[in-house]
C-alpha cells in the first residue's frame, strides 16, 4: 500500500503594504494576525497557550512563539523586516499531531488546503506556501529501503512501482 502525505510545511502570511510599516507598527500588526490565526484555527484548543519559543528558532526570524515542550514548530516574525511577513512552519511529527488532536476534538479532518482556507484574511495580509515537504510511504510491501538508496545512489536502479502487481524496479 501507498501512503502519500504532507510532511512538513513552511507558511508565510505577508501584510500587503509590508514596504510602508515601520518596526513598531509591523510589530503590533503581526500580533494582530498571530492572534487571527490563533482564532481561526484553533490551534489553542489543541496545545493550550502560545508561548516565546524555548526551543525552535527559525533563522532570521526574532520573536518566535510556540507551543513549548512539543516537537519542532514556530510562528515567527522578524521586527525589522516586514517583508519576511509571518511564518507558521512544522515537522512532520507536530503536523501529524496537529492533524490527530483536530480530528479528536472537532470531528474533522485538517489537511493543509483546509488549513489554508482557515487562516485567509484578504483584508490584511496575503498568505502562501514557501515550503511543503511531501512524504510517500510504501507499507507492507517488501521493500529494503537501505539495499534501494544505495543502488539508486551507484546508478545501478532507477525506481518505479507497479501498483497491480506490487513490484517495484
């Protein structure tokens, strides 16, 4: 069996007069939208209070908040660059969980185009994905994952599967 997924994700919501705002007001405005986020997603039913990151700090950005004491993931903004705008990055294991709790307590799925829909405010910002990592896993079919990497790394195997017949080559 085949089990395709969304590993992890990068997602970037961007004020659209980024170039006009000052330190100050770009601040108060990315609180603003962290708390819309907060609001529309209700990501604080799941893991309780957003807090200042203790742990995971995306490169270049300053004021980081998280959900401490659960794997990798940030909502994060830089102070004096606007344009950077606000990411909402995960691992593949807090996405999974996030998945798992949502569907616990709401009764629903969340994939990542539902997420997206959740979280738009055309009025204040723009939003988009700069990384979505995407993950296949082959389940219960015979395959020795070590003995294919390194065979595709000499050049020795080129990798398709046959989905009716469960062979790989």
């Amino acid at each position: 069996m085949l089990e395709a997924k969304v590993d992890q994700f990068n997602l970037v919501m961007r004020p659209h007069d980024f170039d006009l705002l000052d330190s100050a007001e770009w601040s108060a405005l990315a609180e603003k939208m962290i708390q819309s986020f907060i609001e529309n997603t209700r990501i604080d039913q799941l893991f309780g209070q957003l807090s200042e990151s203790d742990s995971f700090r995306p490169a270049g950005y300053n004021v980081v908040y998280n959900f401490n004491g659960l794997p990798a993931h940030a909502i994060a903004f830089s102070v004096k660059q606007a344009d950077k705008g606000l990411l909402v990055s995960t691992n593949a294991h807090f996405w999974n969980m996030w998945q798992k709790r949502y569907f616990e307590k709401f009764n629903e799925r969340l994939e990542l185009f539902k997420l997206f829909k959740m979280i738009q405010n055309p009025k204040i910002y723009t939003a988009h994905f700069s990384r979505v990592d995407l993950a296949i896993d082959f389940i219960d079919e015979g395959i020795d994952v070590g003995a294919l990497y390194r065979s595709i790394m000499d050049g020795r195997s080129e990798v398709y599967y046959d989905h009716k017949t469960k062979k790989t080559g």
